[in-house]
C-alpha cells in the first residue's frame, strides 16, 4: 500500500489520469482507508474546476516585459 507521501507526490498524475493502471489502483486503495487523503484529492478537483470558470485576463504590460525580459535573460 503506498503512503500519503507517496499519494500526495503522485496526485497530478492521479487526477491527470496519467497513471498506469496498477498504481492507480494503489491510490486508489489508499483513498478508500485514508479519508485526510480523499479529502485532499477532493480538494483538489474543486479547486482544478473552479479554477476553470476563471476569465483568462492579459497580464498587465509591466508584468509582461518583465516576463518577457527574464525569458530571454533565461534562454541566453
């Protein structure tokens, strides 16, 4: 059985639906005894949803060169 570590650094791929079936069926198991961690993929799928209906606003022109800047500094 996995821990909650172990749930806790495999969540993306859970929720992605990105892992193979044997380890999902281990989360799986483990959310159906750990109820903390059920309560944090909850969580998480709420917030994923919610965070979905968000408008998609520019960034502000400040903000953007400053991105753009660091990129470029970044890529050399």
């Amino acid at each position: 059985m996995i821990t909650c570590r172990e749930l806790a650094e495999a969540l993306a791929d859970y929720l992605g639906e990105d892992l193979d079936a044997g380890p999902r069926a281990e989360v799986e198991v483990h959310l159906g005894r750990c109820p903390p961690c059920a309560d944090l993929v909850e969580s998480y799928r709420i917030t994923i949803r919610l965070s979905r209906r968000l408008p998609c606003l520019p960034l502000p022109p400040d903000l953007a060169r400053r991105v753009e800047t660091l990129l470029r500094e970044r890529r050399g």
